[in-house]
C-alpha cells in the first residue's frame, strides 16, 4: 500500500486538506449540539462522518 504524503500534494490541494483540518472541529461541534436538540438520521450520519474525518486527521491518516 501506497504512503500518503500530504507535503507532496500541489500547494492549492495542501492549502485545501489545513482549511479542511482546521474548521472540521467547529462544524463538529455545532453539529453535535444541533444532533442533540434535533435529532434526525441525517445529523446522525452527518455527526459519523465529520467523527470519522477528525479522527482520520487526528491519527494522520490524511
């Protein structure tokens, strides 16, 4: 399997994966807190994935 290496990428796609990182935690958070007043199967659905790419971020997968 293939290293993925975010340093190689073009700078437009390098600045594009930290804009990404960085208000990935906010818009969590707000999607948490909507999930909890107004829980529907697409705030469910949407609150895993943003789960899953922040832990994705936070392990360095991307």
């Amino acid at each position: 399997m293939a290293r993925y290496y975010r340093y190689k990428l073009p700078p437009w796609a390098r600045r594009c994966i930290f804009v990404i990182e960085r208000v990935t935690l906010p818009i969590l958070i707000f999607q948490l807190i909507r999930t909890i007043f107004f829980p529907t199967t697409f705030d469910l659905i949407l609150l895993g994935i943003l789960v899953g790419i922040l832990i994705s971020f936070y392990l360095k997968w991307i």
